[in-house]
C-alpha cells in the first residue's frame, strides 16, 4: 500500500498545510468539503499544490515532519520546482 505526503495551499504563496494519508483521494476531498474541523477548514486550505508517494506509513511520517521543519522558502521550492504555477493537483488524482 503506498501512502502519501502532500501540501495544500490556501492560494498561491499563501498558507500551507503538510499531511499524510492511504487515501489522496479521499483525503483531499476530506479537505476541500471542509468534511473535519481544523486547520484547513479555519484557514481554507485546499488546494493540493505537492505531493509523494511512500511505500510504508513510517517513510511518509518521517517525510511529514522533516517538512514541517522546514523554512517556508524551502517548502516553496519545493512546491515550484514541479508546479510552479501552483495550480491545485486534485482533477490529475481522480
């Protein structure tokens, strides 16, 4: 089973959220339909900017929070060096 990192972004260079999941799908739908209350709901948050596939649920714990340690412009490169746009992924998942 592959599990996944991914950002969201409330628009371009706007606010980011890092999180994991077995379900991209799913997940991002979770988000964007406001589905659970929390971060990505108070701050709009839905637009899946970034993401990587993980073969084990520990490889993408420990990638989550080696992001979340990050610098904001490390995250942002991160994001525009295979988006630069930051156009919202979520239509190329389904």
């Amino acid at each position: 089973m592959d599990y996944f990192v991914y950002l969201l972004a409330s628009r371009r260079n706007g606010t980011l959220y890092v999180g994991i999941t077995n379900d991209l799908v799913r997940r991002i739908h979770e988000h964007k339909s406001n589905a659970v209350d929390g971060f990505t709901k108070q701050y709009a948050v839905h637009d899946l900017v970034w993401f990587e596939s993980t073969p084990s649920v520990e490889a993408a714990i420990q990638k989550e929070k080696q992001i979340k340690n990050w610098k904001r412009e490390w995250k942002v490169e991160l994001i525009e060096k295979s988006n630069p746009e930051w156009l919202d992924l979520y239509s190329s998942i389904l």
